[in-house]
C-alpha cells in the first residue's frame, strides 16, 4: 500500500509538501506506474490534482497550476507534491495514487487543513 506523510495544518499563503512511498509490492516497477496525487474534500468527488509519468511533464488541475509542483524520485520510489502559496479551498485529504494498465493502488490519504 502507498503510504503518504506530511499532511497537516497551513496558513493561507503557506506551504507544505507530501510524499507518497511505494511499497514492495510496486517498487521494482516504480519507474512503469503513473503516479498522482488526488484529493477529496468534504461533500465533494475525488479529484485530480497532479499526475506524474516516469520521464514526462507533470500534469496539473486547473486549479492548482502555479502553485503546487509534483515530482517523482524514481531511485527513492516516491512521488511528492510541493504545494505553495495554500488556499482554504485546498483543504482535503490528499491521496496517491499508483497506476499501471488496469492496476490501481492508492494510499490511505493525509489530511491537508488550510485556516487562519
């Protein structure tokens, strides 16, 4: 199971930057997994915020362009997620997300809270 840390609490106009490790199960192949980063808020979908090819540009929300930067070590086995300049509507728990071909793996998700 991924497992993802550095969640927790942010001023608006803050940071904070999560990482996601790929277990064993995944990691000898980490480099033919797409990795992104979703998030769901309360009372809404789960939603796309970043996702990662191995050797390709990451791709971005609409929402987050500018602000936030994901980006995979593929020698680590981890994807992370820079997020900068935070805003109340980021609040959500942040999930990672592992995917080759039909194969799926998420992670149990890290609370991001953005408040004053």
């Amino acid at each position: 199971q991924l497992v993802e840390s550095g969640g927790g609490l942010a001023r608006p106009g803050g940071s904070l930057r999560l990482t996601c490790k790929a277990p064993r199960t995944i990691t000898s192949e980490f480099n033919a997994h797409i990795m992104a980063w979703y998030r769901q808020a309360p009372g809404k979908v789960r939603e796309l915020v970043a996702s990662v090819g191995s050797g390709s540009t990451p791709v971005y929300a609409d929402s987050v362009k500018g602000r936030f930067t994901a980006y995979r070590d593929n020698s680590r086995k981890t994807l992370n997620l820079q997020m900068d300049s935070l805003k109340s509507e980021d609040t959500a728990v942040y999930y990672c997300n592992a995917q080759r071909g039909l194969t799926s793996s998420w992670g149990q998700g890290t609370q991001v809270t953005v408040s004053s």
